[in-house]
C-alpha cells in the first residue's frame, strides 16, 4: 500500500494482504484485545479472500438510498470463541436467516463496531454474500451493549435480530425497547457455546448516512499500516497523532496493578481493576488508570485526565506496539494515549449512555469542563 495516512475510499477494497492491518487497527480502538484472539478469525478471513478475491469498500454515500443493510459482529468470549472457532458459515447462515425474517436480500454488510474482531466478520461475511462493505460502522471503537450505537442514538433499532451460535443452534430476538435486546443476548449466548455471530441492526444506505460513523473501517487499516511499520515510538505516536488526533497524556512505569473482585452494575459486565503507573520525566506524575472491559479513566495526581467515552490506549514503549490489556506486567513502560470519540458521544445523550456516570464514576469529562 501507498501512503499509510490515505483515505480507504470507495473504489477500494480489502483484500488477503489488508487483514494484519485490518486487525492491528482493530486492536487499536479496543485495546483490551490480546493478539491471540483475532488469530481464528485472521486466518479464516485471509483464506476467504484467497478464495473469493477482494472485498469491495464503498462509502455509504455511493449507494442508492434504498440499499438495504445490515450489521454484523461477534458476541460473546474472546476465549469461547479461540475454544470452538467458527466452522466458516455461522455470519452466513445468521444474515439469511435474518433476510428471511425480514423479507428480503441484504445487499451491502457494515461492521456493529469497527474494532475488536468484530471488524473482521464482516469482511468475511461479505465475502461470502458477494456484496460490498460499507466504511461506516456503530460504534467508532467498542462499546459494552448492543444499543450503544449510532444507530440507536438516531432512532434506528437493533432489532429484528439473529445470534447463530458455533452449534448451529440460532435464536431471533424482536424487542420493543433497545436495551431488552442486550439483556436477552446475554441470557442465549452462553447455551449457544460461549460466542456467536450476529445479523442486526437491518436498515439502508439512506438511514445510514445520517445515522452510522463514516469512514471508521479505513481509519482501521490506516491505523493498522502505522503499527505495523514498527517504527520508534515518538514517531509512532506522531502518525497516530495525526490520523486519530490522539495525544500523548505522558509516558509511565508500571508498579501497580490491583484486580478487584467487586462486580460493577449488571448492566455493564466487567470487574473492575486500577493500574498505578509513575510518569518518567514531564512532571513526575502518579497515574492511575481504571479499567472495566477497557479503559474508563486515567487520572494523573487526582486529577481527571481522560475518560469514557474517550479512547485511552496504552503503546509499549521499548517495542513500539499495542499493549494488550489482559498482558501488563509490573515494570513495563508504556505511553499513555487518549482518542477523542467521535462528536456525537459527547453529546448529553452520548454521554448518558457510554460516558462516566454508565461506568459509575460520578464525576464530569473533562471536555464539559471546558
């Protein structure tokens, strides 16, 4: 590929060399995702591709209003899914039946979240439908819940929906309220083997382009191409810098980590753990980082620094990559990165949803600050 901070656009395509950097991205912008579990996923992606040819990227602009869409992602465990990987027809077989309950073919797949391997499946899933992938997506990162989208911020609802599990087995779900759809996946996905794929969100291109994220699946392989590159971390940081708009909040030594084992609010599930880190030079700073599935908060000497719906990502700093949450050790050294959300999660209706006060942390961002 040429330049890594061009624009994916919609005469494009992914094809089998764009999946490490599909995934490296995806990593990004859901930094508790360790290398392991993409690698089922990767690997039956890149055989796709081998086998179909590329998928075609297209802007959700380019189509015709009428096009009808649908989202698709992984639900469930990272480690189910790395237990019992797919068999390859489970995204398929979810979006036909999903056509079937709906009354038509679908003819353009987006991701529900552009991170994760949740950015892989639909590449996949397209691949098998022969039909384009839309560069647009729900979420911009990823968020706890179903209904955390921007689709269900502009009146668009997730359901009718279909979970297919690894089995076989399937479920449709049709709720009247958004959040009742969450509460009801969670109680299927573990009787259908700990993971499953899911057909949503079923709407057309014209809703689309006022209610989805635009260009969150090239700002992925943009991302990815910068990681890959391997390159020493103050100029890592600066290309990141400038295709994400992320700042450097400091650079730190780990010396803490505590796992605590009270739960959070049902509604949210994780548990929650605080990392310390000492700042190295700059102001000589205490950090403290709160984690649930991902980073919620970091605060530097007591002070809010950076917070959901902010994106913090942690980059090792002696091998200038990803660290994935799940493998901090005590002594490492990391760069502390925080990523503006896009505009709409800030908003009083944003913020309600995937903000602080979502993660029980009652205090205000610091962009409502001022």
């Amino acid at each position: 590929m040429s330049d890594p901070t061009s624009y994916v656009g919609s005469d494009s395509s992914i094809d089998r060399p764009d999946v490490p950097a599909l995934f490296e991205g995806a990593r990004f912008f859901a930094p508790a995702v360790g290398t392991s579990n993409g690698t089922p996923l990767s690997t039956w992606l890149t055989e796709l591709l081998d086998h179909n040819g590329p998928v075609p990227l297209w802007r959700v602009e380019t189509l015709p209003p009428e096009t009808p869409c649908v989202a698709t992602c992984v639900i469930g465990s990272g480690s189910a899914l790395a237990d019992l990987p797919p068999t390859g027809d489970e995204f398929e077989l979810a979006v036909r039946q999903l056509e079937r309950v709906h009354g038509h073919r679908f003819e353009a797949v987006y991701p529900l979240a552009a991170a994760t391997v949740s950015a892989l499946a639909p590449v996949a899933v397209a691949s098998q439908l022969g039909v384009p992938l839309l560069d647009a997506d729900g979420m911009g990162s990823t968020f706890a819940l179903i209904h955390h989208t921007a689709m269900h911020l502009n009146g668009v609802p997730p359901t009718p929906l279909v979970v297919l599990g690894p089995t076989g087995e399937s479920v449709t779900i049709d709720v009247l309220v958004a959040p009742r759809a969450d509460r009801l996946l969670r109680a299927v996905v573990d009787t259908l083997g700990g993971w499953a794929a899911l057909a949503a969100y079923p709407t057309t291109a014209g809703v689309l382009r006022h209610a989805a994220l635009r260009g969150t699946v090239s700002r992925l392989l943009n991302v990815g191409r910068v990681l890959l590159q391997r390159s020493d971390p103050e100029t890592l940081i600066a290309r990141l810098s400038a295709i994400t708009g992320s700042r450097r909040i400091g650079r730190a030594r780990i010396a803490e980590l505590e796992h605590l084992s009270r739960p959070t609010d049902g509604a949210v599930p994780a548990h929650p753990t605080s990392i310390v880190a000492n700042e190295i030079g700059g102001q000589s700073r205490q950090f403290r980082i709160e984690l649930r599935s991902e980073i919620v908060a970091v605060f530097a000497d007591g002070v809010l620094t950076a917070g959901a719906p902010d994106l913090t990502t942690l980059v090792d700093v002696s091998r200038s990559e990803l660290v994935a949450l799940d493998s901090i050790q005590i002594g490492d050294v990391v760069d502390i990165l925080a990523t503006h959300a896009d505009a709409m999660w800030y908003s009083p209706e944003g913020m309600q949803m995937v903000g602080l006060s979502s993660h029980n942390i009652p205090l205000a961002h610091p962009q409502q600050l001022g």
